[in-house]
C-alpha cells in the first residue's frame, strides 16, 4: 500500500529556502543596504580576530543573568490567554558563536549587507530560527522595545534591544556618563545587547514563531505541506480461475486516492463481448454505485462466478467508472478476466489482445498499402489491440490496407506466423477501418478478397513429435464463406493434424487427426448459411487415453475426441488412435501454401491457441498472473495452481469462499502482492513460512482477517493478537499491517 509522508518538521523548509533565493537575488535588500558600514560595524569586524574569547565570555556571562532573571519566580509571566513558555537553554539559544559570528550578528540586525558585511553575515548560523522568522519578528520586537525602552537609550539599542535588555542596560550605565555610556553602550552593550538580543529575542522568536510564525506555517501547511491531493477515483483489474464446480468471485477493487476525509460516490457499468459471457454465468450487480463513507479509501465489487464444463478459453468483461462526486476520475477502465487456459503452458499462443502480461512485445507486424513500410503493433493500456496506433500507422483513407507480415507468438515459445510475400498476407485495416467480427473484436482476414487471388497464409516453426496423447486447440474465427478450405494444419501430408470450417458447401466441420480410417470426426449444421458473418469460438480437443465419446453430464469434456463451439460440444466419439504426430510446419489457414487453392479458408481470425503433451491433460491454469496495473487476484483453493504473481502494480490477492491459502505448497511462490485479503465472512486459513515471505519480493504486507480465521507460521497457530509481532520477528525486512474484523491489530 502507499504510505503518505509526514511534513512534521519539515515546515519551515520552504521559507528557508525562499529567503535564500531572495537573498541572492537581492528582492529583500532595502535601500540603505548599499550605503557604507557604520564605523561601529567596521571597527567591529577589525577587532573580531583579537576580541574573540572576550565577547564569548561576556556573552556567557550576560545570557547567565538573563537566564537566572527568567528563571526568577514571576519574571515574564504569560497573561491568561498565553501559554506558559520555559526559558531557553544556552544551547538552545546558539551561544556557540565566534567573535566574527556575533559581529554578524550586528550586521544582520542594523540591516547593512555591503560586501564586508556579507562575509561576516555569512558565518553566523542561526539554529532555531529562519531567515523569515528575523525578517517578520524584527517588526514585533521593535514595537515591544519601543514601548518599554527607557529614554536616552540610543536609536540603535531602540530599534534592536528587548524590553529586559534595554532595562539591564540602563541599570548598568552609572549616572550622569550620558553620551559616554551612549557610546559605551554602542560599542559594547549593543554588541552584547544586539547579540543577546539576537539570541534572546531568537529564543522569544521561536517562542512567538510557536504563537505567530508556527500559526503561519500552519496556515502555509494546510495550503502547501500538508495539503491532500485531490480525490481521484480508480478501479483495479480482475482476475479469476473458473472451475468445473462450485462459485467463486470475480472481484474489483475501487480505489479512492487523495483527500477521504468526507464522503464519496462514483458508478460503475460492466458489459461484456456478444455472445460470452452472460449475466447468468456472472451473477451479481452489472451496474451500480460504490459508496465511500468518511475515511474508507477501498470497496469492492464482488461478482459470482458458477462453474461449468464449457469449453471456453479465457473470457473477460469489462468495466467503466462514471459519474464520480466528491472526487474525479484516475483510471476509470479496467478488465476482468476469466482464466480457463494457461498461457505459460501452451506450445504458442496467438492473440489480438495480451494473452501474456509478462511478456513486453507487439501483437501483429503490419505492412501498410501506402509504401510497404513495416511497423510493429501493440496493446493499450487495457490489454486490447492497440487500434490508434494502427491506424496512425496505416492510414484512415479509403485506399489505406494494413497487411500482417507477422503475428507473435505470446507463449515465450517464439513460436512466430510469419507471411514473407505480399500476395500472401491477411488484412487487418481495409479502407483505413479496422478488420473486425460480428462481435465487434479485432481480426486478421484470409481469402475474403481483400488482398487480390485468395491465397492468404501463414506458418510457423513448430514442434515435431510423434508421441502426443493430448491436443486442445482454440480458434476463435468467423467464416467469410462457404468453400472448402483448411483451418489449420500442425501436421503433414499423411499424419495430419488439421480442421476444416467448413470442409464442404454443406457447412460441415471436420476434425481429422492422423486421416486414420473412421478418425475423422465431422459435425454438418442444419442451416450451413448460419456459419457466415457469425463470431464463434472453436475448440478441437483429443484425449487418447479417454474411453469413448464422454458423458453428458460432462458436457463430453472427457471423450476421445471432439468439437466444442462456443463452449458446448458439437460432435464427439472414442476413435483415436493411442497417440498422435505433429511436424516442424504449422499453418493456417491452409494446408500446402498455394498448390491447391481449394484448402485456402476463408475466415477471419482473432486467436489461435495450441495445447500439445504427452499425457492425458488440459491446458488448466497452473499460474495466477496480474499485469503491471493494480490487480485483484481470486484465490479458491485451487490445488494445481503453483505461481501467483501480481507483477509489481498495488496488487491485493482475494480469498474466495473458505479456503486453506498455504503459500509454502506453490513452486513458483506469492509475489508482488501487497494485501492478503481472508476477510470474506467465512473461516479461512493462512500458512506462511519465513521463505514464502522473503520471495513475495514486497516491503510492505497488509493481511485482512476474519476474527475466525487462523494462521499458521511454520504449521504451529499463531494467535491474531500477536501476528504482526511475530511476523515482524520472522520477516525482518518486511512492515506488516494486521487487520481483524476492520480493526488494526497493535
């Protein structure tokens, strides 16, 4: 969490600083400062190496009078509305000065800042008091002087001497000297006077800056130093694994920055992608305002997740604050994102959006109409193609295409499709527009006629075996018309590894894997025109070791092979063969590069995925990975999962439900998260051991508990009382905040 710095102290700092730079600039300087020295100053600066040891001890001397005469009972007693000031300690009172320093210290006090002046004004060193303070004080001690100095004193001892002084003064000049005493009170008592005066009145001074200057600072805090910054609103990321059972929580976290002293309100508005996600698999409030009362800073917006057997790939619903009052908007858009598949386990993973936040690289490489040029294309701050920067890029003219070269592969595997010839290559901007499906996403269009004679390919370097036992494929794709043609092919001639959408005018999809007798699993659609101009989301999936065709209730999830659309099963049976072949060449979509023209799809696509292992297994999320903005990530006791990682924004890590959150059982650690959220209503448990803590990588730990919640370090419960004692003990380097029930634990 963020920590606001203390301005304790630090008050006085920008006077200081102000009257330095006035100084040098001179706007402080009066017109008499470019007159001469007077002769006492002059004479006195001339004498300051000889009388050095003398001024001190008479200095010594007269501030121990003066601290005796304070000190007296009802010397210099408040009045009732003045609070009781204790005297200052010759330490206090700086009387470690030099001769050249209390000559200075004249200087300064009769105002004279020639050259000569200066190099003794810049010796003195004034501890407790400011530039501005001697500046503003001055006014307030000469009229207190003027009011209580005795007649006959001199202009100079008026101007610059206390009330006490100028009495100590007139009782130590014996009677009828007159101008002698004058002088002598010029030459000696002044400097004394003056320096004590200084001193002393420095001690008053900061005994008035406490009632003046201090109130002042006190105004200047609360208009500079201390004052908040302005309440800005800004809602997190959202990420949650979704399940074959059970509820868990989608949830975003609403920050409120700057001043929360009163109370606060903005609305919020989640939409999804047609044909996704539904309110129905996300239960909860999809519209709605979040209240803040005085002090909170942090609310949630909790949505409830059912589990499912749908085949889907990650799905994501997004979220825009609106209508803030008693604040304004930071980060008003966010994403909250469904994991089904792990990218971290993938053969390569192609996508119009970042499928990956851990790595820093480009979407697409895009060829533009205009003059061939290249340039690489990114995302935006939410994760989604970035689309401005692709149509700066290409152009917003009619004539202007934007042609994709290359499409990087988002699994770390750099596992590229690539398209080298210009005759070849798909569209993503045609007429200076964005590309796009039914559903309103990014897409990459093949064999629809944009780029000339319909052959439009890509390929990659793959991976070659012989010995697969699982595929899982996902295309989301939309059909751009109705010829035979490939989807995609991982495989050769003969041990093919390829779909079909459609295979035939009639519409049908095909799955062929290794074009075995009986292998090859077709669906035909009852209205094949259907499939055109409609976004869909595909998933191709073979299990070897599975037994059969799968069972309903499993929404054939666990047959031998079969087709999935848009999460539900299309086609399935038990005709696989034991294990599988892939070769070094992966293609979409077409199967040979242009020796047939009849395998070219026409389709657009916006994702292709590949799962290949040798066992009998799924790409399900092992990783629980933010991004570099503020995240909430779900935890619900997900046995696999062996990595949670916030990636370094204010990142809070959620228990959903009850839950055992034992951080020592992940290989991959909890790292760069800065709140442990439990306090959920519901008995939760926490296992942390002095490792776990050392590799989150954080200084700072928020743990929320549930009075019922328990805490294990190393296995033995610790009671909540004493947590943060004992964490602290464990995990040196770490500042711990526990929090029960919304009530911090000291």
């Amino acid at each position: 969490m963020r920590t606001t710095e203390s301005t304790t102290g630090m008050a006085h700092r920008p006077a200081q600083g102000h009257a330095r730079r006035r100084r040098r600039d001179g706007e402080d300087t009066p017109a008499s400062a470019t007159e001469s020295p007077s002769s006492e100053v002059a004479d006195a600066i001339d004498a300051s190496e000889s009388t050095a040891d003398a001024a001190a001890g008479d200095l010594l001397e007269e501030w121990t009078v003066a601290a005796s005469a304070d000190a007296a009972p009802g010397a210099g007693a408040p009045g009732p509305d003045q609070p009781a000031q204790s005297s200052p300690s010759l330490i206090e009172a700086g009387i470690g000065l030099s001769a050249v320093g209390l000559i200075g210290a004249i200087a300064i006090g009769t105002g004279v800042k020639s050259e000569r002046d200066r190099t003794a004004m810049e010796k003195v060193t004034w501890p407790h008091t400011t530039d501005r303070t001697t500046e503003k004080t001055t006014d307030r001690t000469t009229d207190r002087t003027t009011d209580k100095v005795p007649a006959g004193t001199g202009d100079r001892t008026t101007d610059r001497t206390t009330d006490r002084t100028t009495d100590r003064t007139t009782d130590k000049a014996p009677a009828g000297t007159g101008d002698k005493t004058t002088d002598k009170t010029t030459d000696k008592t002044t400097d004394k006077t003056t320096d004590k005066t200084t001193d002393k009145t420095t001690d008053k001074t900061t005994d008035k800056t406490t009632d003046k200057t201090t109130d002042k600072t006190t105004d200047k805090t609360t208009d500079k130093t201390a004052t908040l910054d302005p309440t800005t609103f800004s809602v997190s990321e959202a990420h949650v694994i979704e399940a074959n059972e059970g509820t868990r929580e989608l949830v975003f976290l609403v920050r409120r920055s700057g001043d929360t002293s009163k109370s606060g309100q903005v609305g919020y508005t989640l939409e999804a992608n047609a044909g996704t996600l539904s309110k129905e698999e996300l239960g909860g409030a999809w519209q709605g305002v979040v209240a803040f009362k005085p002090g909170e800073s942090q609310q949630f917006i909790r949505l409830s997740l059912k589990g499912d057997h749908l085949r889907e790939a990650d799905e994501q619903v997004f979220i825009k604050l609106h209508a803030p009052q008693g604040g304004t908007l930071a980060r008003s858009e966010a994403t909250g994102t469904i994991h089904e598949v792990d990218v971290h386990r993938l053969q390569a993973a192609y996508g119009l959006r970042d499928l990956n936040s851990e790595l820093d690289g480009a979407a697409i490489r895009v060829r533009r109409s205009s003059d061939s040029k290249e340039q690489d294309i990114g995302f935006d701050v939410y994760g989604q193609l970035n689309v401005k920067q692709l149509e700066d890029f290409v152009g917003r003219g009619t004539e202007a295409k934007g042609y994709v070269t290359r499409w990087y592969d988002q699994s770390g595997h750099q596992r590229d499709l690539m398209s080298s010839l210009p005759a070849e290559q798909g569209v993503i901007v045609d007429g200076g527009k964005l590309v796009t499906q039914a559903d309103g996403s990014a897409a990459i269009s093949f064999n629809a006629g944009r780029n000339g004679k319909n052959s439009d390919t890509m390929a990659a370097l793959g991976e070659s075996a012989s010995d697969w036992r699982s595929v899982v494929i996902h295309a989301k794709v939309q059909s751009e018309g109705r010829a035979r043609g490939v989807l995609f092919n991982l495989g050769g001639n003969g041990d093919r590894l390829q779909a079909f959408y459609p295979f035939s005018p009639d519409g049908t999809y095909s799955f062929d894997v290794m074009n075995g007798a009986g292998s090859r699993l077709d669906w035909r659609p009852e209205k094949p025109e259907a499939l055109t101009d409609v976004a869909n989301h595909l998933v191709f999936e073979a299990h070897s070791d599975n037994p059969g065709a799968g069972t309903p209730e499993l929404n054939h999830t666990d047959a031998r092979q079969a087709i999935f659309q848009n999460g539900r099963k299309l086609a399935s049976d038990g005709s696989l063969p034991h294990q599988f072949s892939t070769t070094e060449q992966w293609k979409l979509p077409s199967t040979d590069g242009g020796n047939n023209d009849g395998t070219f799809q026409q389709v657009m696509y916006n994702e292709f995925l590949v799962y290949l292992a040798k066992d009998n297994s799924t790409p399900s999320p092992q990783n629980l990975i933010g991004s570099v903005q503020d995240d909430v990530l779900t935890y619900s006791g997900e046995k696999d999962l062996k990595r949670i990682d916030g990636l370094a924004g204010q990142d809070t890590l959620y228990v959903s439900g009850t839950a055992t959150l034992d951080m020592s059982l992940m290989d991959g650690g909890v790292k760069h998260v800065e709140q442990l959220w439990l306090q959920n209503g519901q008995a939760n448990t926490l296992r942390v051991t002095g490792a776990a803590l050392s590799a989150m990588g954080e200084k700072m730990l928020t743990i929320r508990l549930d009075a019922d919640d328990r805490v294990e370090i190393d296995r033995v419960a610790v009671p909540l009382d004493s947590l943060e004692a004992r964490l602290n003990q464990l995990s040196p380097t770490m500042q711990f905040h526990v929090i029960v029930g919304g009530e911090a634990v000291i």
